[in-house]
C-alpha cells in the first residue's frame, strides 16, 4: 500500500481533491473521498462536478442510492461500497483501514502535528510505501 502525504498550502482542499480524483479516474480506478465534515464533503463535490471545461467527476454520497455504481464517493467513514481502490482522507485526520491500494492524507498548518504522528507511525511497516509531497510554485513536488 502506498501512503501519500501532501502538504496543503496554497490551493483549497477541494482543488487538490479534484486534482487527484483526476488523476485516479484517468487510471481506471475508484475513489473514495473522506471527511467528517457534511460542509467539506458537499464543497468537494461542487468542485468534482465543475473540475474541467470539457468534464466533470462523477460523484454522489456513500450513503445515498446508486453507491456502489459512483466513480467517486464522499463519506465520513472508510467503508467503500463502489470498491474504490484510493482513498483520500481530506479533513487531515487519518484513519485505520484496508482494502486501498493507495491513500492519500490531506494536511494543513492545523494539522500538521496530527501528520507527522502519523508519519511516524507508519514506520518500518511491512509492504507500506510513504512519499511526501509539497506545493513549491504552484506544483507539487515529491520531496520524500
């Protein structure tokens, strides 16, 4: 499993939900977008609807009719009934789960301690790969 922290600092988190989301869809892959807040949730979903001139992202709650057939699923938990195989977790908080290939933690100044514990307590697991990515000039670069 791969665990991708990045950094927020100039770009709303809903833009750089939509960014990955992208990203995932061109894939091939589902996603699953989680955050504790119904304000945050329904604000990513504006911004997948609107995320290009020529497209939109597809995407609807996890608890609402047609789940299991979204692209991309908004929730407060990590239960993903589209089979989504990314999740990203964009309120900063970073939860317990299975079953995703990659992960994606959404961080800001607020919760940066919150990340790095997090960082730290995902060393030396078996099978696990983190990277760490920042904004330097408007685009994101690896930096670990």
């Amino acid at each position: 499993m791969k665990v991708d922290f990045w950094q927020l600092s100039s770009d709303p988190v809903e833009k750089v939900v939509s960014l990955i989301a992208q990203r995932v869809m061109d894939s091939g892959e589902r996603l699953l977008v989680v955050s504790k807040s119904p304000d945050q949730r329904q604000t990513v979903s504006r911004e997948l609807w609107k995320a290009g001139s020529e497209s939109f992202l597809a995407n609807g709650e996890a608890s609402g009719a047609g789940a299991a057939k979204q692209p991309i699923l908004l929730s407060d938990a990590t239960d993903a009934p589209n089979s989504a195989s990314h999740v990203i977790f964009a309120d900063g908080e970073y939860r317990e789960q299975s079953g995703f290939q990659r992960v994606f933690l959404l961080f800001d100044d607020d919760t940066l301690d919150a990340a790095r514990a997090t960082w730290r307590s995902l060393d030396g697991i078996d099978d696990l790969e983190r990277a760490f990515f920042r904004q330097d000039g408007g685009k994101w670069i690896k930096v670990a």
